[in-house]
C-alpha cells in the first residue's frame, strides 16, 4: 500500500501470510482506514491498521468480516 501526502510517498509492505480470497479486501481497507481516521489516527497509522486488517481477512475463503477482538490481535501479533 502506498500513501500519497505532500511530503515524501509513505509504503507500507502487506502483511499478509497466506492468500485465499482476496473478494472483500477493499471493502476492509476503507472502512478500516474510515474508522481509524474517526478515532483520531493519522492517515500513516489508519493506514497501516487497514493494511493488517486485508491481511487477516485475504487468509480466509470468501466474504469474511473481522471482529475488534481479531483486528485487535492481528495488530498485537505485528
């Protein structure tokens, strides 16, 4: 994932181990990014958040939602 500021271009590495399914993995990226923004987070830290988030949910098959408790622990185990 790259993000374009004003100032130099930030890359953030995926984090994914596996890929199953990559169907919803956009989806997870805005609403993910959306919701840390709401909170308070910079777009460098909403990003790398949203970034863990598509990494859990491409190892799964299908249309996968992720609960805070597993968005929690998938940034916890970075």
């Amino acid at each position: 994932m790259s993000l374009f500021t004003d100032g130099p271009i930030i890359t953030i590495p995926t984090v994914a181990r596996e890929v199953f399914d990559v169907t919803g993995a956009g989806d997870t990226v805005i609403s993910v990014v959306t919701l840390a923004l709401c909170a308070g987070a910079s777009f460098e830290q909403a990003c790398i958040i949203s970034n863990i988030a598509a990494g859990r949910v491409v190892a799964e098959v299908g249309v996968v939602t992720l609960s805070p408790k597993e968005l929690e622990a998938a940034i916890n185990e970075k």
